[in-house]
C-alpha cells in the first residue's frame, strides 16, 4: 500500500508551527492519502559532531540555537515563576499535539536506521516552516537527502527563513535540491533563491494554513471566546518597548483590555507590565480563538498576521527584526503583504491607521486564487496516489 512520509515541526512549542503542520495533515486526509509523520532522533557521533562544527561559524545558527536557548534556559532558572507559566503553556501544547497528531511513524534512531526505513515511502513531502534555515540545513532530515532515487520527494511552502544563501552553502543547497521532484516555497524570495542554486524551478504557494477557509477553520476548531468583552489581542515574540507602548496607548484611547501572550520565546524585559489579560494556558486552538474574537490585533508574527487576515480582522504588522539583521526573517512578513495586497498593514508610525478600511473582498479573491494554485500544486506532486496510477 502506498504510504507518504512528512517532515514536519509538529511537535514544536510554537503556534505556526503545529498549527501549518495540522493544516498539512488535513489537506492530506482530504485527499485520502495514507501518510505518517516521520519522527527521527539523530544518534551522537564523531562523525555527527564533525559535520556540525561549520554551524558553530553561522551567525543565524548562533543567534536562532545558541544565544536563544541560552537565554531561555537562564532565565526560566532566575524566573521561578516564569518556569511555572512557561510548564503551563507547554502542557497547553503537548494536549494539542497529543489530541491532533495521531499518525505517527516509529522513531528511527540515527541516520542509516532513517534512510533504511525511507524505503517503505512511496513519497516523502517536507512541509512549511522555516526548515531550510542555513541554521540545520546539514541535518540531511528537511532536505530530504536521506530518500533513495526510486521515491518521490516534494516541499510544500518551504521557507529558508533567509531572503539569501551565503556562497559557502551553495553546494550544499544545490545537491539536495536538484534531487527534489517537486518544489515549492512559501516566499517570493526563496523562489529566488532555488531559481539561482537549482536545475529545479520553484512555485510559491501558500502556506498551509491558507490551504483551508476561515469555515473549515471553524470546523476543525470550535468557536470559544475565552473573554466577555471587547479586547485587543496584542501578540509580540520582539523586543520593542516602543510597539508595546504604543498598543497601551491605543488601547487607552478605545477603552479595550489588551490580551496578550507574555514571554513566547524567552524571558522578555519589554513584556513586563505589558497587557490586562496574560494567559499561559494557551494551545493552538486557543490561540485560534483569541484572534477570531479579537476587535484589533497587533503582532510581529506571520502566522499571526495570517490568522487575522483568514478573519478579516482590522490588524497591524510589525517588523520584528531590523532589515540589516544577520538572523532576519522579514521576507516571510514581505511575501504575504505583497501577494494578498496587504502593504498598507505594516506598521509606519501612526498606530490609530489600524482603523484604515481593509478591501477584504480584493485581498481574499487573491487569497482564493493562490489557494487554488496550491492546490493543483499538491494535485501534480502527489499524482504518484491515484487510484489511476
């Protein structure tokens, strides 16, 4: 029986990311494919630790892996209470992705165990996210280097998270994504990049938690609004004092609470006294929720800003990272505004241009259109699971 494989984040403590993974495995049950999602544990050795030394010298892998996780893991440690709120949000997402990921592969120990098991694939599909970062690419695992010849490989909406390669990497990039059968990304700059690295010719399609409607959100996940009264939902992951006071003051003006979520990827000094509500007990679902019965939403994250748009919410962006950072990710915000119409939802200064009248009906006709490029995007890569075939 034919069988796919997925590479995806899924069990990562972040909202995009188990949330684009779940959209992946409803496009797929859609589709009646029998998939199972791979779980790989890499097993230490010299040979392991001598490929890795060359990320040591990456500024994205130090800044994304290192500084990061440093950070976090020091101050949950100063934070006795923090960690306690921090335990809460993770339990938020261990129920989520207990309850909706159930189709699991075997964990397959080191990379020989990994390749050998490859081989019971009919296709391996690598899903969003920023997978293709500079910062793991050596891994061999999102690449899809470890599926033999004879096994159809796909991405869908792949990021690398950069807008460009640097020179040292070309090779490496080149060879596995000459072997790729299908190829598509999630921004217009990484379209870019495999078009100057590649045989292969990229399509950009959506993200996958375009790939369903605001109604097929719904049914996937209930309405539950989890405040009984207007609100601000305010969702930063940087560290800008400014946008926060500058969300204080709006939300002054408008007489509205400010819902926030507090310290996401770290310990964050600008997050303290920031918002009415702070609630840690927050999943996928809930974060869903809160942005469905939001009256405004404020946020530096994409999937953020996709959410409100699917919701036609009346929201702003924020760039999260300066333009000339080593580890900036703004290209995926770029993308999205430039493809759905949505420049004018970037933060200039002037907060209160939030109430700016969004042409909804424009923006979601092209939301309807690259839906359906997609779609027949996934339709050609996973011909291989027709009954006809």
């Amino acid at each position: 029986m034919k069988k796919l494989g997925l590479c995806a984040c899924y069990n990562h403590k972040n909202y995009g990311s188990q949330l684009q993974s779940y959209a992946t495995t409803v496009e797929l049950k859609k589709r009646n494919i029998d998939y199972e999602i791979i779980r790989y544990k890499k097993k230490i050795t010299p040979l392991l630790l001598t490929k890795a030394i060359p990320r040591l010298f990456n500024p994205v892998f130090i800044n994304d892996r290192i500084i990061e996780t440093f950070q976090k893991k020091l101050m949950l440690k100063l934070h006795s209470q923090l960690a306690e709120q921090n335990a809460v949000r993770n339990d938020a997402f261990n129920k989520f992705s207990e309850n909706r990921f159930k189709k699991l592969s075997p964990i397959y120990y080191g990379y020989d165990e990994l390749k050998k098991q490859s081989e019971k694939y009919t296709a391996v599909m690598v899903g969003s996210d920023q997978l293709w970062s500079p910062s793991g690419i050596t891994s061999n695992f999102y690449n899809l280097m470890f599926a033999g010849d004879s096994c159809t490989k796909i991405s869908y909406a792949t990021s690398f998270g950069v807008s460009q390669i640097e020179q040292r990497y070309h090779k490496i990039y080149k060879n596995f994504l000459d072997r790729l059968n299908y190829v598509s990304v999630r921004e217009n700059s990484g379209k870019v990049i495999v078009d100057k690295l590649s045989i292969n010719d990229a399509v950009v399609v959506c993200d996958p938690v375009i790939l369903l409607d605001s109604d097929e959100w719904l049914e996937e996940i209930p309405n539950k609004n989890l405040f009984n009264e207007p609100y601000i939902f305010a969702y930063f992951l940087g560290k800008s004092q400014e946008y926060r006071d500058e969300v204080t003051k709006f939300a002054k003006e408008k007489n509205l609470k400010i819902v926030t979520e507090l310290h996401m990827d770290s310990y964050n000094k600008a997050d303290r006294g920031f918002g009415d509500y702070t609630p840690f007990d927050i999943g996928p679902a809930e974060f869903v929720n809160l942005i469905r019965n939001a009256k405004y939403i404020f946020t530096d994250s994409f999937h953020g800003s996709v959410f409100s748009m699917l919701y036609k919410k009346q929201f702003f962006i924020f760039n999260r990272y300066s333009n000339d950072s080593v580890s900036s990710k703004n290209s995926r915000i770029d993308s999205f505004c430039e493809t759905y119409g949505l420049n004018d939802r970037r933060f200039s200064g002037n907060i209160n241009d939030v109430e700016n009248a969004i042409d909804y009906d424009c923006v979601l006709e092209k939301v309807k259109n690259h839906r359906m490029l997609s779609k027949a995007f996934l339709d050609n890569a996973l011909s291989c699971f027709s009954n006809g075939d």
